[in-house]
C-alpha cells in the first residue's frame, strides 16, 4: 500500500544483528532495545495483542477492529507503529530472532512474505487458512501470495483494486464518461488536455509509484503475459513488453501526464480542484479523497483501466497486505486466535470501513460504494484478478526495476534501453532465487 501504508519499499535482505545495529544508528537501536515501534513494548500485556506496523495513521482502524477482535477471542489489538518503512522492515526481521517478538507483524504478500518465511521464523497458518475458506471467508486465489513451499504464512490484511479515480464534477463538465474501451480513454484523455487539464496522475516520486503504470499497461496489453512475466517464464522485451512501454512513451510525449517528480501526497487535492483528470493508485487511496472532501459515489468515482485491444480479457490489479504471527510472539495463543478471526465479517465491516477500502473476505461487501461497485462488477463479469508488480518477484528484482522505470519516466533511459536492463536483472535475480530454493 502506498503513501497510507506502502508495503513494497524496498525489502532489503535478513542480516546480521551487529550489522543491523551499526547501520541504523542510535534511534532504530534503540528502537529494536525497547518493541522497535512508537507506544508500548512488545511486553505482554493481558487482553491484548501487540501489532507492529509501518503506518501510524491506520492505529484508529486497528483499535476498533481490535474492540470487535476482543468479543471474540478476548483479546484487542494494541498497535505499535514506526513509519520508517527501512527501519521497520529491517527491525521487524532482526526481533523475530528474539524473544521479544510483536504477537502480530503487518507485511508485503507475495515475494517479500516468501522471503521472510525462508527465516523459519513465521508461524504456519496453513489450517487456519483452511477454516477461512471452508466458511467462505477468503478468495482461495490468495493463497499463493500468502504462502512460501505450499505453507501458509499470512492472512489477508485487505484487498485493494489499482483504479484510475476521476473527479466526477470534470468528467461531467467536459461531457466525459467512465471509459470501457481503450478509444474512450484517449477520448477523455484528448478532451481533458485542450481544456488545461492534465489527463493521467503519473510520478516515481518515493520510488515504488513508477511500476504503478507499468503494471497497468502490461496488464492491459496481455494479461496472460503479464501472468508470465511475473513468474519468470517470459522476457522483459518480449513484444508486449515493448508495445505497453511505446503506450507510455507515447502518453508523456503528448503531455498527458504530470511530472515524473509529482508528489503523489498532493494527488486527492489536485484531482478535487482539477488540475489532474484520472488518478491511478490502489482504492484504498479513497480515503485520502474523502479526506480532501471528496465524497465516494458523488465527488469521485473510479474505474479500472481498459484492455487496449478489444477481445482482451479485462484484468484487475490487485493488492493485499498480510497479517503474520511471528514462532516467538510474546503472546502467541492470542496472536494466532486473533489472526483465525481477523476476517470475520463483523471484524472486516468495521475496518473496512475504516479503510473506505475493500475487504479479502468476499462475502463482506465495503461500505464505499465506488469500490463496492467495482468489486462487484469484477466477479460478476470475471474479471482476471492480477497481484501487484511490487511483491510480484524476488525484491531485489523489484527494487531495481522500479528504479529502472523511474529513470524511464524522467526521460534517462529509453523504452528499449529500460527492458534491456530489466530483462538482464530479471535472469540474474531469478537464477539466484531458484539456486537458494533448489
């Protein structure tokens, strides 16, 4: 998740204490002395259950989930936030060896999960899982992203869809529509440049934002490919490749999109005073819209990018960050009995809600009727539901790619030179993840 809780910044590799220590300075050391995160320690507290986590402004959202968690287990959720997304992540990897572990850790899903269970320091959540989908409680497609050697290691901590948000006031003064098509989308984007209004939200500012439109146009392009290229088993400068890094181009060249430094903290103002047309991020950036006064269904609305050859299926990014349990949680009964109730739907309702985001657990439907809909339409019309670039690959492959597309988007590297390089890293990165799982 992104400016509210990104959980792909950059995933360095485990090492070693002293190492840790030294290059994080007195503040994370003691930091990591004393819980490693802003409030209480890791130290028991009864009748809760401590969760750290790299995103302060969510500890609203985690308390009253946790009052909701505590009429069913008996034990609420006591947040313990530090928002350095290095520190924490390098932190929360060095305390899972101590005996002062946090019951509950939030994490990336996908690689960056898998990387950390090759620790063996995680606790297995594999029948746990199997309880949620025996009640209907989890999207069994999931499951992969939540697991490491067919264990399960992580719950869902929500679902998000990557969704091009609008300013509804500018699409109707300009006579615009959602797009279902790809020529609707240059329509729109055509229309809202003659009227001064920059069509597409684009930026690598903060780093992970520049795979945002990479995934899409791939996606868009060929979903199945990009199904492929995430696994390893396509190249980098196949043609579709190719052809969704042209679309890009040819999407900036036209000045269709902001500056490659836009800071994407200023995305909800610029789209409610309309400087900007579309604002593609994860759903859950509705909360950053309500919060400008941007009201869902009436101020803003979304939708999900268009395939750009008619006949392609239609395909949705997805996001969803884990809750795990650590083998050395200092209440670890709890941790695992709040995990195995984390997606009950009366827990879900009121964080979701919270969240004005969606929830894994499909039969709880989001209170935001923007992402309502969207979900709604997505299972109806069984839409391919894709994971997100960020955890998508081994993270060293992420990380350097996405500094690859970040110097494609300030004009450093071509199209063809910037496939290049991620096609050379991808061999590389892939062979050495392999070569440590064989």
């Amino acid at each position: 998740m992104g400016s509210i809780g990104e959980s792909t910044k950059g995933s360095p590799q485990p090492i070693r204490r002293r190492s840790l220590l030294a290059g994080l300075g007195a503040g994370a050391a003691v930091a990591l002395a004393g819980g490693c995160a802003r409030g209480d320690s890791t130290v028991a507290l009864p009748g809760t259950t401590s969760l750290a986590n790299d995103n302060a402004t969510w500890d609203e959202g985690y308390t009253k989930a946790g009052r909701e968690l505590k009429k069913l287990t008996g034990s609420s959720l006591r947040p313990l936030s530090n928002p350095n997304p290095t520190a924490y992540t390098q932190v929360t990897q060095i305390s899972l060896q101590t005996t002062k572990a946090t019951d509950l850790i939030k994490w990336g899903s996908g690689y960056n999960l898998k990387q950390l269970a090759r620790t063996g320091q995680l606790s297995d959540l594999s029948a746990m899982w199997g309880a949620y989908e025996r009640a209907g409680w989890v999207n069994k497609s999931l499951r992969d992203a939540m697991s490491y050697r067919g264990r399960v290691y992580g719950i869902p901590l929500y679902q998000s869809y990557y969704v091009l948000f609008y300013n509804t006031e500018v699409f109707r003064t300009h006579r615009l529509r959602p797009p279902e098509t790809w020529e609707e989308l240059l329509h729109n984007a055509e229309v809202l440049k003659k009227a001064g209004v920059t069509p597409f939200v684009a930026t690598q500012s903060g780093n992970w934002p520049a795979y945002e439109w990479f995934q899409e146009l791939i996606s868009k392009v060929d979903p199945g490919f990009y199904t492929e290229l995430i696994a390893g088993r396509a190249k980098y400068t196949d043609p579709q490749a190719v052809k969704a890094m042209h679309i890009w181009a040819d999407f900036m060249r036209k000045g269709w999109m902001t500056a490659a430094d836009f800071d994407q903290n200023n995305g909800p103002a610029a789209l409610k005073t309309g400087k900007v047309g579309m604002f593609l991020h994860g759903s859950w950036q509705s909360q950053g819209l309500a919060a400008a006064g941007m009201k869902p269904g009436a101020g803003f609305d979304a939708f999900v990018l268009p395939p750009v050859d008619p006949g392609t299926p239609r395909s949705v990014i997805t996001e969803s960050g884990v809750l795990a349990v650590p083998k050395k949680a200092v209440s670890h009964k709890a941790a695992m009995d709040n995990a195995a109730n984390w997606l009950n739907p009366a827990v879900q309702r009121v964080w979701t809600d919270f969240l004005q985001d969606g929830s894994a657990n499909p039969a709880t439907r989001p209170g935001n009727p923007v992402v309502a809909h969207l979900q709604q339409r997505a299972r109806s019309e069984g839409w391919t539901q894709l994971p997100r670039y960020g955890e998508s690959g081994p993270p060293n492959l992420i990380q350097g790619n996405t500094n690859d597309l970040g110097a494609f988007m300030t004009q450093a590297m071509s199209p063809e030179a910037t496939l290049r390089s991620m096609a050379g890293r991808a061999a590389k990165e892939w062979a050495a993840w392999n070569k440590d799982e064989s």
